[in-house]
C-alpha cells in the first residue's frame, strides 16, 4: 500500500508539473500535529492497567487539488500515522510507515449542480449520523438562499458470484439547508440505510456494552435479552429510514442550534422463529452559546434511546438508536468528552462508554473559554453522562468528567495545544464484566475502583 501510495502522489505531481500552466493549477496545502500523552485507569481500574498507554505519535496530511478549469477540480488527500519507536517508525526513521490515500474524487460543475464522486469525506447532522470518508458521490443542487445535497455512500460491497449483490450495504440520504434571513438555517435529514444482506457486513451495536473501554462489540448480530439469558440473532435483510432536522439561529446576544432524529423500520433475522425486528428509536440534541463579560460560555445536551433489556422478550420492538457501523472507527462519530467521548485524543474511551457512537447515552455539558491575550486561549468543560438504558452489568452511571484545554501560538502557524481530563467515575465505568457462552452477566465490582485520567502535549500547524 505504501508503495502504491507514493507511485501515484508521483505521477500525480509529474502531470501537475508537466501540463501547460495555462491550463493546470495545483495547490498543496496539509496539517501536521505530534503529541505526546498518558491514558491512565480506562478500565475503571488499576490493577490490571490494560488500556494505560504513554507514547508519542506524529500524524501528516497532505492536500494535493489541481484545478482543471473553473468548472473541474481533482482533490486527493494523503495522511501518514506513526507511533514513535514502532517498527513504521523506528530508531532509524526508515520504518514501513502507514501511508493512506484518504481521499480521491473529482469536483465538477454542470450548471447549477456540482458532483463530488469518488473516496470523500462527509459530516451529517452534526455526525450523530455519520461523519466519515466514504466511497460514493454527492450530488448538490445550488439555489438562492437553499442547497439540496444528495449522497450516495457505498458502506459495503458484496462482491462477485451468485446472490453477492445482495450483501451490498447503501446508505442514501438527502441532506437540503434552507437559509432563512442571515440568522436561521434550517437542515432537514432524510437518510435510508438497505441491505439484502447485511450479515455479511456485521455491523456494531453499540447500546450493548458488556465489557471494556471499547464498549461495542460485534457477535454477527447481537444479544436480545429474555428471562432465560441471552439469544444470539443474525441480522438478514435491513430498510432503516432516519427523519431528522437540524437548526442553527444567531440570536445576536447567543447561538443555539438543534438536532432531532426518529429512526423507524425493521431488519429480518436468519434461521429462527422471529422473522424481524421492527425499529423505533431517536435521538435529540440541543446547545447554545453566548459571550459574558470576559469569556464565552457554551454548553449542550443530547439524549439517544437505549434498549431495555430488563425483561425484554425476543421478539420485542429495537428501541436502542443505532446508525449501522462497521467498526470502531467508521460511520457515525460525535466526538465529545475527552474521556468518555474522545475529545482530542481520540484513542480510547472509558469504560461503558458509547464513544462517539451516540446510542443509548444521555450527557450534559457546561463550559467557558477564555482568551487573555490574542495568542491564548484556556478551555474548562464540565460532563455528566449516564447510559439511558442500564446495560447487562445492571449500571448506567458513566461519571463526571471535567476537562481542561489550553491552547497557546508559539510562533505564527505553530501552536500548542495542553490538555488534562479526569472522571470521577460512575458505577458503570467501574463495573466488571466477563463473558460466559451463555451470555454477560456481571461480575460485581473490581477490587480496586480508580478514576480515569488523560495528560496530553501537543504541537499543531496546518498550511
């Protein structure tokens, strides 16, 4: 992969720079941040210290857009991760490294209309339904004072061979913004997520959280519970439709902005007796922020339905808001704690978190930012987040968290970035789990409960 990645930045540059300049403009620009931090008690323990990590890390992104004519653009973004002393970034600096091809499409008009279509990146209603890079293409329609954006995200291929186009996975989604005045802007959602066959796929379900800070898991389906204990269920054909609407207004004194989604249809299930599961679920958020006196203050709310599992039936109704995923680190994302939502390290949450998968969850947050002087700025944030639904281990409390965030511009371009972050853990965070093969079941408490923290120094620039 990395050596396909640098023959085709090459020849991209040997066209760049050999097509008439008449014709052809490039642009590079790109960002770079290395950072060096400590994650420490994730498990709601420290004893067994699991997910404690102290390292530093580099990551480079490079923007390569070269501009065709006024109506035809080809954008291509690569970025390289390296953890420092790995064997991609070793003491002699000649490690494999990880290249990636982040994005590659074309950007072209057609009158009114402009196509994105290829390897492109993309955040919708705020990320609470997906904020990712995708293969597809998007499609705009451009009017006075409204933009009606349709999306194509290819999730999953099926492949070649009898009956494989029935394990494609296809997320369609409208996604217009209406401007109303200069203060309002009004954004409805209309996504549809389909499958024949979404087995294959496997998706997370992340309102289940049975053990460990990564807090989702993925068991080819996922577990319904009854009085007996747990039944495992394969997931066959899906229709999902999400109705939503997000609003943005300047009040002048304030800003607020808010997001709504309902989330209904079914998903058929293989090989039982329970032909399929019927969805109703949603989610809603809301936040505001306003300038007092010497600093500006913020905060927002957000609550996403959960599953009950207390004495759920098999054949009972998905009340659990859930965006098809395909892993941790894909689809849906809503960064939001440092601790129990990524923040700004984004590599790990506590325990029992939903992560930036917003499923049943409910958090609130009070913060201010200050700013002393042109080239500082200090960031404190308070959060409170419990599960909206208890989990298998019986608990739903995820803690307190406070945040803390300074940022500091050494040198025109070049900034500094502090960050520290503590949760007084709730009993979910420091609940003990395990897996048995009849299903989860709760283990009490560990033996040495401590609170998670995270320290964190890190240089930025972007150009």
């Amino acid at each position: 992969m990395k050596k396909l990645g640098i023959l085709f930045f090459a020849a991209l540059l040997v066209v760049a720079f050999t097509l008439p300049a008449a014709a052809v403009e490039t642009t590079i620009g790109g960002y770079w941040r290395t950072r060096a931090y400590s994650l420490n008690n994730f498990t709601g323990e420290d004893q067994s210290e699991e997910f404690d990590i102290t390292e530093v890390d580099t990551r480079t992104r490079l923007y390569l857009t070269t501009v065709i004519n006024d109506n035809l653009k080809l954008v291509n973004k690569f970025e390289m991760d390296a953890s420092w002393g790995l064997n991609y970034a070793d003491i002699g600096s000649d490690g494999k490294g990880i290249l990636e091809i982040k994005n590659s499409y074309a950007d072209f008009n057609i009158g009114s209309v402009n196509a994105k279509l290829g390897i492109q990146s993309a955040c919708l209603a705020r990320g609470f339904l997906f904020c990712d890079d995708f293969a597809g293409a998007k499609i705009t329609f451009n009017g006075e004072g409204f933009s009606v954006p349709f999306y194509w995200i290819k999730a999953h291929e099926g492949g070649w061979g009898k009956d494989a186009n029935d394990s494609d996975v296809d997320y369609f989604l409208l996604d217009p913004t209406f401007n109303v005045g200069d203060k309002v802007t009004v954004n409805p959602h209309f996504m549809w997520a389909t499958s024949d066959d979404i087995s294959a796929y496997n998706p997370e379900f992340h309102f289940a959280t049975p053990q460990g800070p990564w807090s989702s898991w993925n068991g080819e389906g996922f577990y319904v519970n009854d009085i007996e204990g747990a039944t495992s269920v394969d997931f066959a054909d899906m229709d999902i439709y999400f109705l939503g609407l997000s609003l943005d207004a300047d009040l002048g004194f304030a800003s607020v902005w808010f997001t709504g989604i309902y989330e209904t249809g079914s998903v058929d299930i293989k090989d039982s007796p329970i032909t399929s599961v019927d969805i109703s679920a949603y989610l809603a958020a809301f936040g505001a922020s306003a300038d007092v006196g010497p600093a500006s203050v913020h905060g927002q709310f957000f609550y996403a339905s959960g599953q009950d599992l207390e004495g759920t039936d098999v054949d009972s109704d998905l009340e659990a808001f859930w965006v098809p995923s395909q892993g941790y680190w894909y689809g849906q994302s809503y960064y939001w704690a440092e601790i129990m939502g990524y923040g700004t390290l984004d590599q790990v949450v506590s325990n029992g978190s939903p992560q930036d998968k917003i499923s049943n969850v409910m958090a609130a947050n009070i913060g201010a930012t200050f700013k002393p002087m042109d080239k500082l700025s200090l960031n404190l944030d308070l959060w409170w987040a419990k599960l909206a639904e208890d989990d298998f281990t019986g608990e739903s409390d995820l803690g307190t968290e406070i945040d803390v965030n300074v940022n500091y511009e050494l040198i025109e371009g070049l900034n500094l970035t502090l960050v520290g972050a503590y949760l007084f853990a709730g009993d979910r965070t420091t609940a003990s789990t395990y897996i048995d093969p009849v299903g989860f079941h709760s283990e009490g408490q560990w033996e040495n409960d401590a609170n998670p923290y995270e320290l964190a120094a890190q240089l930025s620039l972007s150009f």
